[in-house]
C-alpha cells in the first residue's frame, strides 16, 4: 500500500478502524475496595469529603501551593473535593513513570499521553477500565471529544483514558533567542547548517551559555532530524526505537539505527559535540529549564513550549522553526488524564475531571492560578502571565485542557497566528496515527532493544562514542536483544493494520 495516497485520505477517517489490542483488562471499579460513598446532598454535592491525589509531569512552579489553596476552597465548596499535585521532574520521568504505575502506590488521577506509552501502560493493566463510570460521573467531559477522537482513548474496545479537548499538532523544531541573532547577524534557520552557525556563534561569544538544552533527558536533535526526513516514529512521539518512512511505497518497520541516513546523523552529533554544543557531562545534569533561566541559548521542542518559553522572557525574541516535513494534528492522546487501578476515588477523580472541564471559573483557577496575582485578563480574552518566574500559565493541567475554555496568551509571539496557519494549511493525514503498537508479543526482546539503546545508541547519539565502533557495537548489542524479532512482529501488526484500514 502506498503511504503517499494514504495521506491524502480524508481526516475524518484517521481512527474509524478500532484499536486491535490484546490488553489487559483493568480492575473493575465496583471492586476496589475503599471507593468513598457517593451519596449527595440536595445540591448534588457528595456529602463525604476526599482529596484526590494526582500525577503531574514537569517543576513545580513556586507559587504551586499559593494557587492551590484558592482552588481548593472553591473545589470543596462545589464538590466537597480537595487536590493534590505531585510532580515528577522532566529530568527523571523516563524512569520514575514507569515504575510509579508498577509499585501499587495509592493515588487517584495521572496524567498520560502517547509519548508517555499510553497504549502499553494500558495493555499492563495499569489503568482502570472506564467504560461504566464514564456516562454517570464524567459525561459532560466526554461530550466534548469527537466520535473519532474517543477511539484514541480505548483499548481492545475499553476506555482508559479521558483525552484532552484542546487541538495539537506535531509541529517540531528548534527553538532560538532572537536577540542572539540580530547580535551575531546569524541568518534564518531553515537547515541543520543554520542551527549549527547559531549554535557556534553562542560558543564563541557566550561563554557562560550551552548552546543548546542538552541534559539527563536527553536529546530530541536526532528525532527532530529523522522528522525532517519524512520519517514517521512509530510510537506517534518522539524518543521512539522504531519508523517508517513516510516516502517509501511500501511503509516497511525499521529500526531508527538502521536507516540509510543515520551514519549522517551521527556523523554530525559528533562534530557537534566536538564543537562544544553541548558539554561532555551532559546526561547527568537534571536542570530541565536551562532556556527559561538564560543557561541555554536554545533547545528541540514544540510550539506550544515555544510560546510558553517566549512568555516568559519576550525580551529574548525566542523564535521557532518548524523542522517537520509532513504537518499533522496528533492524536486526542497527546494530553490525557487517566485513573490508576490502585486509586480509591475513581468516582470522584472523573467527577472531578467533568467539573474542570465544565466550570470555567475553577478551570482558570488550576490552569492560570490567581487573577491578578498570577495571571490577568485581557480586553480581547487573552490571558497574561503577571509572575512567569514563579507560575508559568497552564504549568502541568494538559490533560484538563479544552478549547472551550483555552485562552491565548496576550504577549505571544506576533508570528504565532502566521506558524499556526502555515501548519493548518499544509495538514497531511497519515493512517499510522491510528496504529497502536504492541510490544507484548515481544516484550522481552523490547525491553532488552530499550536498554540497549539507552546504553549503547544515547552515548553515541551525543558523540561521546566513535561512530564507527560504536555503531558496529549497537548494532551486534541490538541483534542480540533481538531487535530483529522485534521488527518483524511490528511490521506484521502494521501490515495487518493497513490491510484492513478503511
């Protein structure tokens, strides 16, 4: 099947075909035991008091708990409810996430997303079937997604998730200070020779600056390169071991080490790195906001962070360059709030999730935090950011979010609307959005490719490692984990995906 007429397919047809998921059914609700008494008053207020315990990736802002206590008061007085956020950290959520929904630790809602796994998450049992609660608790929150975008949250025909109701896209690039710039008389960046002269021009000058936002998360240059290249990660999100490639005529599962291009890629991520773009101790540094502190001169990242980076310091000029080759809206399951089979309140969290949804007032309570204090509105409805240092706008509540209630932030870059019409002008639809992988037949042989590439491919990827030993190590490591095995069960579920996709 050629993948370039399946672009062209209508949008609305991208998720008609059902997940094909062997998972694991969630617990049902009923039988968790401890579930508090939903019995209400006359105003429909839950007579017993909870506090839900929620999940939330990123840095705490400081004034976090400030926020809260407002929200709070408002939150019990309508649904006798209190929240509590805990954060896990950008530089350690690649493994702190995993393991928080395999330890059985007690808590109620987390935030989830494809890039987060969902679907395989899913497929361990690790959320809670929803298909019940869902029309009596949290019925308004679910009105609001699509028939299309519904099928996104389920699983072997279950619902897991709630998706976010907010539009996405998969828009990536490089994201730049434009002051540096104009300084140094850099030239617009439309190639990776553009942002290796920017990236230059900041280790000659600005000695106290990385050049870009390389730490222990990582680096997305490679996935950014790849997307570039028409290639599509397999997972939907970046940081993904397998792709195809967009061009091909017949889309064909490989390993990212493996295309034609890569011995390029890190040929270049090792100039780069001998050039000093990023330090040598890199992996282990955990500072996740070097952009926003003035640390980094740049950084891989999406629209959405572009915005919320040039929010925080307009002075800087931060400007984004869209580096992807084919422009797509994502799935719903880019921001999602999920229950976990260990929560005591799946009641009440998808009530919760319904009255957030629904209720504009506390809606801008969790998301913006406290008018006049952290945020302001505008005469044309947009919202500004009164202390971004302390509380950034919509800090961790993606999963809430809904374009019902989403604000644009007064401030934002003035090329936003052109980056946002460019993107929707050239929208391309590709099936594989609706395909969910599934490493369960394979999950032995995953899990041992997974940390191979941790080992072997991250080290060598920033250019710590001779390309040419060093690849022809991944590879022998990779082909013992049996990463072949993997490809081949993958392009089978493909295959069959694609033989059936109407």
């Amino acid at each position: 099947m050629n993948i370039k007429k399946l672009i062209c397919v209508a949008l609305t047809a991208i998720m008609l075909f059902p997940l094909a998921a062997c998972g694991k059914s969630g617990k049902n609700p009923s039988e968790t035991p401890g579930n508090p008494s939903q019995s209400a008053d006359e105003a429909g207020k839950p007579k017993k008091e909870v506090e839900l315990v929620t999940y939330a990736l990123g840095t705490e802002p400081n004034r976090h708990e400030e926020v809260m206590k407002p929200f709070n008061k408002k939150l019990k007085e309508k649904l006798n409810t209190t929240l509590k956020v805990k954060f896990i950290g950008w530089g350690d959520y690649e493994t702190k996430y995993p393991l928080l929904l395999s330890s059985g630790e007690s808590f109620d809602m987390i935030y989830t997303a494809t890039w987060l796994n969902f679907f395989q998450q899913a497929r361990k049992g690790a959320f809670m079937e929803l298909d019940d609660l869902i029309p009596k608790y949290a019925p308004d929150a679910w009105a609001q997604i699509s028939d299309v975008n519904k099928k996104t949250a389920m699983v072997d025909d279950h619902i897991y998730a709630i998706p976010s109701g907010k539009s996405t896209y998969n828009a990536f690039g490089v994201i730049v200070r434009g002051d540096l710039m104009k300084k140094y008389n850099l030239p617009e960046i439309r190639t990776f020779d553009d942002y290796a002269a920017y990236m230059q021009a900041i280790v000659d000058n600005e000695p106290s600056m990385q050049a870009t936002d390389v730490y222990s998360g990582g680096s997305e240059i490679d996935d950014v390169y790849y997307m570039n290249h028409g290639l599509y990660p397999l997972t939907g999100n970046t940081k993904s071991i397998y792709w195809v490639d967009l061009d091909a005529e017949k889309p064909v599962v490989f390993n990212k080490t493996s295309w034609k291009g890569t011995p390029d890629m890190l040929k270049m991520m090792n100039e780069w790195s001998k050039k000093g773009y990023w330090p040598k101790a890199a992996l282990s540094n955990k500072d996740s906001d070097m952009m926003s502190t003035g640390k980094a001169a740049s950084g891989t990242h999406s629209l959405d962070n572009w915005v919320s980076q040039y929010q925080r310091h307009p002075d800087w000029d931060w400007r984004f360059y869209n580096m992807v080759k084919y422009n797509e809206e994502l799935s719903a399951m880019q921001d999602a709030m999920a229950i976990p089979n260990s929560s005591q309140n799946p009641e009440r969290a998808l009530q919760f999730i319904n009255l957030v949804r629904t209720d504009e007032e506390l809606y801008d309570m969790l998301v913006y935090g406290i008018e006049g204090k952290t945020y302001g509105i505008e005469k044309d409805n947009t919202v500004r950011a009164l202390d971004p240092d302390n509380f950034n706008l919509d800090p961790w509540a993606w999963g809430l979010r809904t374009n019902d209630f989403t604000r644009d932030y007064a401030g934002s870059p003035a090329s936003l609307p052109e980056k946002r019409d460019e993107i929707r002008d050239t929208l391309h639809t590709n099936p594989m959005r609706a395909f969910a992988m599934d490493t369960d037949p394979v999950k032995s042989e995953y899990a041992a490719v997974t940390n191979v590439m941790a080992q072997y491919y991250d080290p060598l990827k920033l250019g710590y490692v001779d390309v040419d030993s060093g690849t022809k190590e991944l590879k022998k490591q990779l082909k013992a984990a049996g990463d072949d095995k993997v490809v081949a069960e993958l392009q089978r579920q493909l295959d069959d995906f694609l033989a059936n996709y109407k």
